[in-house]
C-alpha cells in the first residue's frame, strides 16, 4: 500500500508541475487542467523513494520539490517500475492502469535544467484513468489486480455466410465475463487459413490481449483451418494446455481424440482453440480456466519504452 505524497499539474508540456495537493482525476482524460491530460500518457507517477534519494543526492546544489520532474501523482511505498504493465491501483474511487514503464528524454526540456537530471525516463511510470474521482495529498493508494484481457475468433463458413448462427463465440465470452476476465475484441471470421492467420497476427501484435481463444476450424474436414493458422503465427508452443483439454474431454467422448486443436504463443499472447459446439466450449473451459491465471501472470511483464 502506498500513499499520495503530492498531486501536480502544470499548463505546459515540458515544464517542471506545482502541487495542488488536491485534483479531480477524469477518465481517459487525466488530472483536471494538466497540460498532458488527453494525451496517451494521461497520468505520470513516480515513487517518493527515488524522489527522496534524488533530492539527498543534490542537496544543496538544486531546490528539488514535488512536481520538478513533472510527475502527475508523487507516491510512497510503491515502487513502480518493477510492476507489470496493466497493474490497476485504486486511490479513493479514482481507478489507473498503468501502460508504460519509462519514457523517451527530450534534450532541452525545462526538468533538466532546474534538476541537472529528470529521473523520470528510469522510474516514472504513466497510467490511464479507468476510473474518475477526485486524489487528494494524504490519500491511500493500493494496488489492485487487473483483469485479464482477452480475444474471441469464430471460425465457422456457415456462420459467417449467415447460415447458422454463432453460439460458441458468445458462448465464449459469457464463460470468460463471468470468471472475470475483459474481452476486448472478437472476430467471426470463415475457415480460411490465410485469413485467420491474418486475424490472429492483427489482434496479437495491435489489440494485445492476454489471451485469445478460438472456436472452430479443429477437426479433420477439408475446411478445418484454424490449428495451421494458430501454428503459422506461434513464436512458442504450449502443448500441455490442448492435450490436457483432449483428455479430459475424451472423459466425456471418445470423438475428442480427433480434435486438432493447439495452444501456443505468439510475443505475449497466449492462443488457445478450442472446438466448435457450445458444449465443448463449456466444457474445455471448465477444464482449463483455473489454472490459466498463473500462466498468463507469467507472460505479463514490465518492458522500458526505450
């Protein structure tokens, strides 16, 4: 848990912020009159504790005080550029997801002048407003776990074409709102291997979710596609996951053996097929859903925008 130590804006980019003590944080906007609100980098912050060991290091030579280096929300007690990216924190009802660790430095800029060096490209870190409320100095801020992010893809000719209606897809994403996961993108897309692929290589490396899973195109008819496009786009296997789906559901048919269906990675997106009835999305789900957390908790990582 940490704690709000100073709240900054200014009405300039590039220049060093005055604490305000206190401000209304607007979703997907950013601290109420702050020059950078709106901007893709809505909120800055930076840990207290390496704004404190800068100051102590400079005493004496520049007058170091909250806002210098032009963070939004001064904070003790969290260090948070070892956070993974997408990590939440709550601070009164305002709500932010942190979306970049670092930040390129702009020769010139007024922070390095006044401070001989801005810190900020090392150890702040910028956030988006999920939630909007009002941050005052004093206020406790935690940290919160994010949901993870995921993508549904429906392979179906006949459901593309308008002849049968897609009950997996929906399906799917039922399951996955109701185990807490936020499903940003789905696609119902015919059995073309070049098209899914195209599909799976957009929404891994533009929508970047977490997870993506698919329904369809797994079985041994000419026009079962989907595990070759899975295959095309993976950077690394995860077998376990499709073979562990196969035998719990030949539990319930002995059909399941047919399934085709992989599991791999492509860059941090974890892609899972899974059949194509309702039933066995139900089902396969169920198998695999609890343990999937830790998995994909291993592929979320900080990275420096360098």
């Amino acid at each position: 848990m940490g704690k709000v130590i100073a709240v900054c804006i200014s009405e300039k980019k590039g220049t060093v912020k005055t604490d305000v003590g206190s401000c209304r944080i607007i979703r997907d906007h950013g601290l109420e009159g702050d020059a950078h609100a709106g901007s893709e980098r809505q909120v800055s912050l930076l840990s207290y504790e390496a704004f404190e060991e800068f100051r102590k290091l400079n005493e004496g030579r520049v007058d170091i005080v909250p806002g210098v280096f032009g963070e939004n929300l001064l904070v003790e007690g969290i260090d948070f550029k070892s956070l993974p990216l997408g990590t939440r924190f709550k601070c009164g009802d305002c709500v932010l997801e942190l979306m970049q660790i670092g930040k390129k430095c702009h020769t010139g800029c007024e922070i390095s002048k006044i401070a001989g060096k801005c810190i900020m490209p090392v150890e702040g870190v910028f956030a988006r407003v999920i939630e909007e409320g009002v941050v005052s100095a004093g206020d406790e801020m935690v940290i919160v776990p994010a949901p993870f992010r995921a993508g549904v893809i429906t392979a179906s000719d006949r459901s593309y074409n308008g002849e049968r209606e897609d009950l997996s897809g929906p399906k799917i994403m039922e399951i996955l709102k109701e185990n807490g996961y936020d499903v940003v993108t789905s696609a119902l897309l015919p059995d073309d291997e070049l098209v899914l692929t195209d599909a799976l290589i957009k929404m891994c490396d533009v929508v970047k979710p977490d997870i993506i899973f698919t329904t369809g195109g797994t079985g041994m008819s000419p026009r079962d596609h989907m595990p070759e496009a899975t295959m095309r786009v993976s950077n690394r296997d995860v077998p376990g996951i499709a073979e562990y789906m196969r035998m719990k559901s030949m539990e319930i048919t002995p059909n399941a053996m047919l399934s085709r269906g992989v599991s791999v990675i492509r860059n941090n997106t974890l892609i899972i097929n899974l059949p194509g009835s309702p039933k066995a999305v139900s089902e396969c789900l169920s198998f695999i859903l609890p343990t999937l957390n830790h998995g994909l908790g291993l592929l979320r990582g900080a990275k420096l925008d360098k």
